[in-house]
C-alpha cells in the first residue's frame, strides 16, 4: 500500500471514531437529560425551580466569563493621582534641606511656578513632532512675532514664548518648544517639562498619528489638563479625508483608554510658502514660491472658549502639576542623597570590619568584632532609608546572614587572593591578611544587598533582604574586589 492512500485510509477511520464518540456522547447526554428532567417533573416544584435556577446561574456566568475573554474592553489612563499642596511641598523641601539633600531644582520648579503665577497669564504650549508645522502655526497666530521656520524642519531648539491676546481679553503666552522625537533625547525631556508646566497643551500633527506620536499623547493626557489635537496642513486632503482623518484621531486616542470630546480636534492649515514646478511654454520647468493662506479660525475658537471663564480651573490643574513635578524632582534629589550615603556607610563599615579582621588576636574574637560593625551599619542603612526595625529583626537578619556568610567564606577568601595578586608590590601577603579582605568583601556585599531590599521595600524584611545577600553575593564579591583590596592594603600601610 502506498504511503499516501495508508494516509488517507488512516484519517478516514479517525473522522468514522471521532463521528461514532460524538453520536455515542449526544445519546448519553440526551438520555440523562431526560431522566433528570422526568425526576425533577415528578418531584416537588422547589427541587425543579431551585435546579433550573442553578443552571441559569450558571449559565450567565459562563456567557460572563466567556465575555471577558473574547469582548475587547478599552483600558483606562491610570491619571497623574499624585498631588500635593503648595504647603506639603514646602514641608518637605525644609526637613530634606535640613538633612543635607540638595532640593535646587525642585525649589526653581515652585520659584518658576511663582514668576507665572504673578504675571496671571496663560501658557500655551505646541506639542509635536518635528516639521509639523508648530512654529507656522505660531507665526500665523502671531504674524509680527520674529519665529525661526526652517523648510528642513526641527528649526526650534529651545524654548520660546509669544504673546498673543484672546477673545476675552486675556494674555496669552504661547510657547514654542522642540519638536520630539529628533535625535536628541534632552529636547524630548525639555518638551515634555514645558508642557508639564503649561496651562493648556496643543498636540500638533500632519495626519494620524505615527507610534511616538501616539505614546506622546498617552504622557499628555496622564497630566490631566486640558489637550487639543490640531491636524495641520490638512489643505493637502479633501473635506471626506479630513472627516475620516479627524474620526481615526479619536479613536487612536480611545485605543490607549483616553478620552476626548469632538471638538478638542481641529483641522487648520498654518499657510506659508510652498514651492511649485512651473512649465514654460517651451517644456522647461522652472520652481517657484507659492504662497498658501492660514486656516486657523477652528483653533482660535478652541482655545478662547477653552480659556473663557476657566482660567481658575486652569491655574489649579496647571499648580498641581507643577507641585508633582517638584515632588518628582525631590525624590530624585532623595534618591541621589541615598544612594550617596548608603555608598559612604557600606565603605566605612567595610574598612571598620577589615581592621577588626587584621586586629583579631584569637579565633573567634573577629566575629564579635563583626557583628558589632554589622549592626551599627545594619541601623545606619535602615534610618537612611526611613525604615524603623526591631531589635528582633536586626538581630534576625544578621543571624541568617551569618548563616550563608559559611558558605560563602571559601569563595571570598579564593577572590581576595586573586585580587590581590592585581597589586604587584605589595610584599607577602600572609593568610591573615587575605582573611580581612575575605571578610571585608563578605561585609560590601551585605551592605549592598541590604540596600537593595530598603530601596525596594522600604522596610527591613530580614528573609527577604538574606536571600538578596545569598543570590547576589558572588556577583556583588566580583565586583567590589579591587576596591576592597585596595581598602585593604591602604589600611594594612597606615598600620606599618
């Protein structure tokens, strides 16, 4: 028999099973339906209505569960929730001053908040790609403002301001920042902070949006102020496109769990010139400059009626944004702080354990030495980071410390004898020696995986901080060698 016909015979029995299992299966299924359903007919109304209503539970529970599997649902923006006051802020900024923390550029954040603050205007930022026709759109708002327009695009390379007067009679700065997604990541960040620091948000693009774009929009809308989608140069399209155009805008936005009304998207056209091949009468062509007219009145009227009566609710949503971006600034500064000190107490309690190594005259004394040193840095690193820990805890976590600190004895004392080979010159380095650098290794490595545990946790979690210390140690003993070798020999020379 061939292989092909073996083949074909072989499905042939597996559809006529499959065909059997299923006729056998829908006869069982059927007959015990019925003896159910004559059970239940025969037995009292309770035991049939509670059954039917079982199986209707049931049954709206699975069409539940399978709705959620198979219906798309359209994810929320988590908003920016973080806000705090003027007062919190400050607060803050005092105690983190105190404490020696450098708190300058979260403080310029509330003194430049100040400065708008007093001159009561509005700030209006264009947001957008490069060559999307912001810095046009400006000048066509604008016509006697001196902007920079380079046909190569991406002319704007730092921020500027404009001012301009609305319908209500307030003023109005609008403001010019680069274009994204060029090919420097500062201008990205720069324009991302103006827009933070801006009353209302202008995102301007030529058509749908690319996907930097879109991401773009998703930082925008978790501000939580007002943004307006403006489509220009939308004269290269007909008014179906610009309809179709402005509908998938919406649900672009949409896609990433935004929301915004129909109104918060026009269509305008910043004008300028445009050049235009021209042929002569005897076939030569020739390029010439065209002149197109700005469509702006849409956007004019989006901005004065988001600005009419509003402005209150403006400036507020505008200072919240602001007081969280002093918080993100402080935090930063904090975070800086730690990481400086925590660097300075596992360096100091490192070069306290190596001495109390090379100082140990009997077995055995070098571990209570260690111990000592281990809780004051086990203290040091926990107030650092705000943690509170029992005594019971400390004392627990350098109890299982000390407990994998056997297993890791060997690799340590094989690491610091071959770092030590790195410094030639040195004389002999006698086996007490290498046991200070072994120990002064074990000791970086605790440090730094303690660390780590705070920074994540924010509280001292003695299991969780050991089995940081064991999974990281060999790397962390890798890594901190030279340096602590180096801490070694310094120590051992200052000693002679």
């Amino acid at each position: 028999m061939k292989l092909d016909r073996f083949i074909r015979v072989a499905a042939a029995l597996l559809i006529l099973a499959v065909f059997v299992i299923a006729v056998g299966a829908l006869l069982f299924v059927t007959e015990s339906a019925l003896n159910v359903w004559d059970r239940l007919r025969d037995g009292p109304r309770i035991l049939l209505y509670g059954y039917a209503g079982a199986l209707l539970a049931f049954a709206l529970g699975a069409l539940y569960l399978i709705w959620r599997l198979v219906v798309r649902r359209e994810p929320k923006l988590a908003v920016q929730s973080r806000v705090t006051s003027r007062e919190d802020i400050e607060t803050r900024l005092r105690e983190a001053e105190a404490a020696g923390i450098d708190v300058a550029q979260a403080q310029a954040e509330l003194e430049d908040l100040a400065g708008r603050q007093a001159t009561g205007a509005v700030h209006l930022c264009f947001f957008g790609e490069i060559s999307k026709g912001k810095s046009s759109l400006i000048k066509a708002l604008v016509p006697d403002a001196n902007v920079s327009i380079d046909v190569a695009g991406g002319s704007t390379i730092d921020i500027r301001h404009y001012r301009w007067t609305g319908e209500s009679g307030a003023e109005i700065l609008l403001t010019d920042i680069p274009g994204i997604s060029g090919h420097d990541g500062k201008l990205d960040e720069m324009a991302l902070l103006e827009a933070r620091r801006s009353q209302l948000v202008l995102f301007v693009c030529d058509g749908d949006l690319n996907r930097a774009e879109l991401d773009a929009v998703e930082r925008l809308l978790l501000l939580d102020k007002p943004l307006v989608l403006v489509m220009n140069k939308v004269d290269r399209f007909s008014i179906e496109e610009q309809a179709g155009l402005m509908q998938r805008l919406l649900e672009r936005v949409e896609d990433i769990g935004g929301s915004l009304e129909r109104d918060r998207i026009v269509a305008v056209s910043a004008g300028g010139e445009i050049d235009v091949i021209e042929r002569q009468a005897d076939g030569s062509e020739t390029v010439a400059k065209k002149t197109r007219d700005a469509d702006i009145g849409v956007l004019v009227v989006a901005i004065n009626r988001l600005i009419g009566g509003q402005q209150e609710s403006l400036d507020t949503r505008r200072d919240n944004a602001v007081f969280n971006l002093a918080a993100e600034r402080l935090d930063a500064a904090e975070q800086r702080y730690r990481e400086q000190r925590s660097e300075q107490i596992i360096r100091n309690s490192t070069r306290k354990a190596i001495i109390g190594a090379l100082a140990a005259v009997s077995p055995g004394t070098d571990v209570l030495i260690q111990g000592f040193i281990g809780t004051t840095m086990t203290r040091e690193l926990c107030k650092l980071y705000g943690a509170a820990p029992r005594d019971l805890d400390i004392e627990e976590f350098l109890n299982l410390s000390q407990s994998r600190v056997g297993k890791a004895l060997p690799l340590s004392l094989a690491v610091a004898g071959n770092g030590l080979k790195a410094f030639p010159g040195i004389g002999t380095v006698a086996g007490g020696f290498v046991h200070a650098v072994a120990y002064g290794l074990i000791f970086d490595a605790l440090g730094r995986s303690l660390v780590i545990t705070l920074s994540k946790h924010g509280e001292l979690l003695p299991d969780v901080a050991v089995d940081e210390f064991e999974e990281s140690i060999s790397e962390h003993i890798e890594t901190g060698v030279k340096r602590v070798a180096k801490m070694a020999i310094e120590e051992r020379s200052r000693q002679s």
